[in-house]
C-alpha cells in the first residue's frame, strides 16, 4: 500500500517510546484529519487496536500506520517530525498540501478542503 504520510526517525522513535510507555506496543498508530480549528481541519494522531475497511494501512521503522481514506485526500506528502526543545518537545507537521494555517499550526486548509473552521 502507498505511503500517505512520512514520519522522519525521531518522530518514528518518539512514537515507539510513546507505545512502550503506554503499554500500547501491539497497536497500529492512526494518522488524520477532522473538521475544525480556525483554519478548518485540524490534526489526530493516537494508538488504534482496529483497521477498518476503508483504513489506507502501510508499515515505516516498525511502525504500523493507519490513514482513513478522506484523511488521505489532504495529508499525502505529509512529513511528520519531533523537535525536542528546553520547555519539551513535540511532533512537528509539514503538509505540503495545506494553503493556510492557523498562528498554532495545528489547524490548515487546502486548496480542495476547508474544512469547518471555527473562531479562536
């Protein structure tokens, strides 16, 4: 199956440990997208016992990672990374596809989907 999205080593290694953490190391990690934020869509990325049918499903570092199909629309070429820092660190994302975000960077649009955007 086609890769949706790429996780670079760190965030694949942070995801891993987030896993083992959680007791979760038997679980497909779930990549997507949802309506809201300022900007329209927002991001979702947590631990998934299930692959449902219409689940794009392919496998990076170990890692075996899900994208639902109208996800896939708007997050293909999406690069998913971790940046440590001194106040902590977190997962940073870089989708080619998004046209406008909001100040946070955790809310977008594209060309093709807006999304339902919310105030801030």
């Amino acid at each position: 199956m086609e890769q949706i999205v790429i996780l670079t080593e760190k965030a694949a290694e942070q995801v891993k440990q987030m896993m083992k953490e959680s007791g979760e190391e038997n679980v497909y990690f779930r990549v997507g997208v949802y309506g809201g934020g300022c900007s329209g869509l927002s991001y979702a990325m947590g631990f998934d016992h299930q692959k449902r049918e219409e689940d794009h499903e392919f496998e990076q570092d170990g890692l075996r990672i899900l994208v639902d199909k109208e996800s896939a629309l708007v997050l293909k070429g999406t690069t998913i990374d971790y940046e440590q820092g001194a106040m902590g660190g977190g997962f940073t994302i870089h989708n080619p596809n998004a046209i406008a975000s909001c100040g946070c960077g955790s809310s977008f649009r594209t060309a093709t989907h807006a999304g339902t955007p919310e105030e801030c």
